[in-house]
C-alpha cells in the first residue's frame, strides 16, 4: 500500500467517524426534543430553555490527544476522548437540572457511561453543571454503531458564568491573572444565589396563579348554583 493510499484510507475512515458522531448529535436532539414536547404537553410546562450541539474540531481532538499523552490516532479519538460530539441543555431553574437527566438515563436505547455533578460537587472555580457521559445507538447500513455524546445541563445563569470563564481562560492560555480568577468565583456566588431567588419567584407566581384558577373556580361553581336555583320552581309553588 502506497502512502498515498494509506492517507486516503484513513482520510475516509475520518469522515465515518465524524459521520457517525454528527448522527448521533441529531438522534441525541431529537430524542430530547420529543421528551420536553410530551413534558409540556403532561404538565404544562417547559423544563428546556434550548438546546446546542457541537462537535470537536480537528485542531481540537488532536490537541487534547497530545495533552493526554495519547498518540494521534482514529482509535485513540474513539476510545479515549468522551465529548466530540457535546450537547447542552439549558434549563430555567436549577430544579429542572435532575428531571431533565433522569428522563434522558430512563431512554431504553441510551446507556449512561459515567456522570460528573458539578452541581453537587462545583469546581475549585466556581464551575457548575451536570455533565453526562451517554452512547446512543446510530442505525447504518452494515448494523448498529453505539456512539458517545456528552450531555451537559445547566441553568441559563451557569451557562452565562461559563461562557464567561471559558473566554478568558481562552485569552490568558488557561492561566488567568489571580484577581479575574477571584472576580469569576464572587460572579459563581452570585450566579447561585441568582438561580435560587429565580427559582423563589417562580415558586410565587405558580402559587399566584394556583390560587387564581381555584378563586376563578369557585366563582364559577357559585355562578353555577345561582343558575340552578333560578331554574328551579319556589317551594309550595303551583305545579
């Protein structure tokens, strides 16, 4: 085999590979889309925000490849490397943070490899978020290929504070003056107790509106006596 060949070989087995992983993307984001659709058609409400999907780059894999010692390889990529292929889902409250992934783990086709709760257990920064391993199963032509995508699922604060943080860790090389490191973790503070007293007020206007549908209720069953009442001949009356 010429070298020629041998690059095209592996050029081709690079686009399976890809392929494979953008497949599982959209089955992954179609499956969860259906959940929250039949969630709201359930109960009324809307626990997903939106969803993102992304896969990595080449410049990407291959450096985190290097970064963990691993040599430049197709089979490395596939064995080693859990999120190519990323979803994030982005919810309201954090309350929906474990809804959202029980429902995902309950899927029959959907194996959960590992999980890091970040929610429970932040980084040392102030990071947080639920972070799912799972495979899915992508149907080809020669049989099933079970794939990997990692979830990750988060509040809409979280996800400011971490595009935030993912910025300058970018601009300073992952090595940031201490007073931004501080600043990020006093914004992580913040972002906690933004989320809680979202959460408070939420809890407040589901009550408000409760209270309303059951005054709204029994003005109604009210209105419905007084109809009834009317209807009905007086007592001792002609018949």
């Amino acid at each position: 085999m010429t070298n020629e060949t041998g690059a095209v070989d592996q050029i081709d087995q690079w686009k399976s590979t890809m392929f494979l992983y953008s497949s599982a993307l959209k089955s992954i984001n179609t499956k969860i889309e259906i959940l929250n659709n039949e969630f709201i058609q359930l109960y009324n409400y809307n626990p997903i925000e939106h969803i993102t999907s992304r896969l990595k780059t080449p410049a990407s894999i291959v450096k985190k490849l290097k970064n963990d010692g691993r040599e430049v390889t197709i089979e490395n990529m596939v064995e080693y490397l859990n999120d190519i292929a990323g979803i994030r889902i982005i919810c309201s409250f954090m309350s929906d943070i474990y809804p959202i992934a029980d429902m995902i783990a309950r899927q029959t086709d959907i194996t959960v490899l590992h999980v890091k709760d970040y929610i429970k257990y932040p980084k040392s920064n102030g990071y947080k978020s639920y972070h799912m391993v799972v495979t899915i199963p992508v149907y080809l032509i020669d049989g099933k290929k079970d794939t990997k995508v990692e979830i990750q699922i988060r509040t809409i604060a979280m996800d400011f504070w971490a595009s935030l943080e993912h910025k300058i860790a970018y601009k300073f090389e992952g090595n940031p003056p201490k007073r931004l490191v501080s600043e990020l973790k006093a914004c992580a503070d913040m972002v906690d107790m933004l989320d809680a007293k979202m959460f408070s007020l939420n809890n407040e206007i589901m009550k408000l509106e409760e209270a309303k549908r059951a005054e709204e209720a029994r003005k109604r069953e009210l209105e419905e006596e007084m109809e009834m009442e009317e209807e009905l001949p007086p007592a001792g009356g002609d018949t």
